[in-house]
C-alpha cells in the first residue's frame, strides 16, 4: 500500500517526502475535524466515572 502510493507521487524522493507528509497532515487534520468527533458519542470508554470518596 504504502510502496503503491510512494511510487504515484511526482518526483524524486526529496519531493516524495515532502508530499507524502502533507498527505499525511492532511489525513490527521480530517480524521481529528470530522471522523474523530462523530464517532466519539458512539465510545464504550466515555462513560467513564471518577469519584472522589474522601481519600478512604
């Protein structure tokens, strides 16, 4: 997968690299703005509950 697309990006490695992490910047930004935020409610860990019993 990752050879596939090292091998569609334009031009020599210096410029491969370069693309390859802006692609990459460009996957996080998307899964943290708008992938991340509506999965989230659907969670099995964010029904967590901390109590403070009084250090006992």
């Amino acid at each position: 997968m990752y050879g596939l697309i090292w091998r569609l990006l334009p031009g020599n490695w210096v410029v491969k690299l370069i693309l390859a992490l802006i692609l990459i910047a460009a996957v996080v930004l998307l899964l943290m703005q708008y992938v991340f935020p509506v999965v989230a409610p659907y969670m099995p860990f964010n029904n967590a509950t901390v109590t403070d019993n009084g250090g006992q």
